[in-house]
C-alpha cells in the first residue's frame, strides 16, 4: 500500500490497516527509525498517577512477600493450612 507525505509531515494510515489493527483517533505511536525504513508501533500511556498507585501496590506486595517463608516440604505447607493430607 502507498502512503504519501502531506503537509506538516503528516500521512493517513490506510483504512484497511486501521481497521485490522483496532486504531482509533488519539491513539499514541512511538516512531521508530532504523535501517532507513519509519516504523510505527502502538503504545498505550497510562498517566502519571496511575503508575504511582501500581508502583505502591508492587512495594506493598513485595512486603508481603518479604514476611512469607518457605514450607520444606508440601505435607508441612497443608499442615500450616490446617489440612490433614491423610485423611483427604
């Protein structure tokens, strides 16, 4: 498919492509250049505000994991949970 350069270095993603890919107006492209050739790859930004709270649920968790030990074996990990693997 061709594609020509219009004014203020913009060109139109054909139509075909568009729908094929689910692009919708405001969706972000980080611009590549490499070897010559312009690529094109969709990215998804998520603001500022939402990463903090990700960033504090991934602290919190690796707390979590911090405070949890490791059983020897999987007869000691049921009997941690109350469960008696020989009458099961």
């Amino acid at each position: 498919m061709l594609a020509e350069i219009r004014g203020r270095s913009q060109i139109t993603i054909p139509a075909e492509i568009v729908k094929k890919l689910g692009i919708s107006e405001g969706d972000k492209f980080e611009v590549i250049e490499k070897d010559g050739g312009i690529f094109l790859c969709p990215v998804v930004v998520y603001p500022k505000e939402k990463i903090a709270k990700i960033a504090k649920i991934i602290k919190e968790s690796e707390k979590d994991i911090a405070k949890q030990s490791a059983f020897a074996s999987v007869e000691d990990l049921f009997a941690d949970m109350g469960i008696d693997i020989d009458n099961v």
